[in-house]
C-alpha cells in the first residue's frame, strides 16, 4: 500500500489531524524526553550552609528597616484589620 | 495465614532490622591542609590528639559566642591534650580577620574560602563543630552553638581526653 493509503487509513483514529501518526507518535516522545529533562532542572539549586555570606550582608535583607516595617505593619493592621505580606523581625501572627 | 497479616509481619520485620541496635561504624574524620595563621594546617599534623573541628564564618552570629568559649577550652584543655582547629569559610579573607580582631582566638585558625572541606565533612548548618578523638574518628557532631549545652560539649571534651 501506498504511504497515502495508510496515512488516509490511520487518520480515522485522529479524525482532524493533519499530522500523520508516526509523527505524532515521535512528537509525544519527544516532547515527554523534554518534560523529563526540565523537571530535573533545579535539581542544583540551594545554597551550601557555608556559602551564605553574600545573602547575611545587610544589602542583601528583604527588608532594610525591619523596625520600621514592623511598626508600619501594626498601624496598616489597626487601620485595615489585615496584615501580611511582608516579613520583618518582631512580632508575630496575633500581635497587635 | 492472612495476606494482611503476612503483610504487617513483613512491615514490622522490616521495621525491627532498621531499627536494630547495630552501631554504626565510626567514621574516620577526612583529612585536609588548609593555609593558617601561620603556615599551613593539616588534620594529620594532630594525630593522638583530641580535636574540636569547627566550621566558623565572620557572618555567623553564634561564633560570636562560641570563640570566646572555645578560647576557655583550650586554655583549661590543651596542657591535656587538646587540639582545636577552627576552619574560616568566609570567601572574603578580610572579613574573617575583621571578626578576629574583635575575637581573638588562641587556638589554630585556618582558612577556606572555596568551601573543600565543608564538603569533604558535609556540613548542615553553620556554625558546625566535630569531635574528634585520638584515634582519628569522629565521635561527635554538632550543628550550631548553645550556650546552654556548654556543659554538655565540655563533658564530651572531657571524656574524650580521658580516654
């Protein structure tokens, strides 16, 4: 048979595929090699306990008065009786 | 017999060999030679002595604490035979003598900066600290500093000297 005759033939089993099976076929392999590839791609993240030194400096805190954010937080909370988003030292869940 | 109750049998059979009391082999502390204050320092340069490894950065606030401790052991201590080797991991040389000259130490320093020997002794947290005793194994490991387990650390020494 003729490679028309069988791609007329499979195409029953993906009624408006343009794509002939064995090229579908191929492109789910591939596309599964792919996926499995990227899913290991953090696989490396983290930092070693001991190279933490650049993330200790104080440029590198989230916050740069973390005072200041703490008291900014009580008074967004006491005016909006919402709190959250921001992460400072001191206080707490329940601290008003 | 139940499959179900084959199964349990299995799980518990399995569970009793993971939890046997088998000591596991000691491990023998890996070697190293790192540049110091004062030329280089080798592990292998303390053998037949007990020695406080410790891994210390200028950033760890605990070291704070603990070189200050560490410099009471080795005066009460090292006439008896103890060794310590406190290890810099700071990439910046300058740091490390910045916190230094805030703390002295009295015991050997050594510094590195690429990270080798962390490695090497798989370090969890910082600061961390290995016992190790005159045959060359580690016999104990601790993952930062408390002062409230000072006690505790020094009985280790203590033991360990003794032996």
């Amino acid at each position: 048979m003729s490679p028309l005759n069988t791609h007329m033939i499979m195409m029953k089993h993906h009624e408006d595929s343009y794509m002939p099976h064995y090229v579908r076929r191929r492109a789910t392999y591939v596309l599964a090699l792919a996926g499995a590839t990227l899913l290991t791609g953090c696989a490396e993240l983290g930092v070693k306990p001991w190279e933490r030194d650049l993330l200790a400096k104080p440029e590198m805190q989230l916050n740069s008065n973390p005072v200041e954010a703490a008291l900014d937080d009580h008074i967004y909370f006491s005016k909006e009786a919402s709190s959250g988003g921001r992460g400072f030292g001191g206080g707490g869940c329940g601290c008003n | 017999m139940t499959t179900l109750k084959r199964m349990i049998g299995t799980l518990v059979a399995t569970a009793a060999i993971g939890f046997s009391p088998l000591a596991p082999a000691a491990q023998q502390a890996p070697d190293f030679t790192l540049e110091g204050r004062h030329g280089n320092v080798s592990l292998h340069d303390f053998q037949g002595k007990v020695v406080l490894i410790d891994f210390w950065a200028s950033w760890c606030g605990p070291c704070r604490e603990s070189f200050p401790w560490m410099n009471a052991m080795y005066d009460k201590y090292h006439a008896q035979g103890l060794e310590i080797v406190a290890i810099n991991v700071d990439r910046e040389r300058a740091l490390a003598e910045q916190f230094l000259a805030r703390l002295p130490a009295s015991f050997t320093v050594a510094f590195d900066p690429t990270g080798q020997v962390p490695t090497l002794y798989n370090i969890m947290g910082m600061p961390s600290s290995f016992l190790i005793d005159a045959k060359g194994e580690v016999r104990a490991s601790h993952i930062g500093f408390h002062s409230d387990r000072v006690a505790h650390y020094e009985a280790s020494i203590r033991q360990l000297l003794n032996e």
